[in-house]
C-alpha cells in the first residue's frame, strides 16, 4: 500500500528553509550585525548538509 504524499506541514525540505529564514529574519530585526551572520553562515551551513545527507536518510 503506497502513502499519500506529504504535504508541506510535514515535509522537511519545505519546513527547514522556512525556518532558516525566519531565524535570520528575526535575528536580524532584533540583534546585532555580528549575530545575524553567525546565524546566517551556520544555518545555510547546516541546511546545505541536510540537503546533501539528511535527506537520503530519511528517505528509508
């Protein structure tokens, strides 16, 4: 029996981008310039390594 497919509330590669920049969004409104690019440089960071290997994890 095949699952449905996800929609965008479940679905990582939709929601951690959302999330990324919503954090520099924030982060930019609310701290410093030096905050906003260590948030922006170790989220792209970790968002790129998602992308490159989480994702195949997941995927069973």
């Amino acid at each position: 029996m095949s699952q449905g497919p996800k929609t965008a509330v479940t679905n990582l590669n939709v929601l951690l981008p959302l999330a990324y920049a919503l954090a520099v969004v924030a982060t930019a409104s609310l701290a410093s310039g030096t905050a906003t690019t260590v948030v922006a440089v170790g989220g792209g960071v970790l968002l790129g390594l998602w992308f490159a290997f989480g994702r195949r994890a997941t995927r069973g």
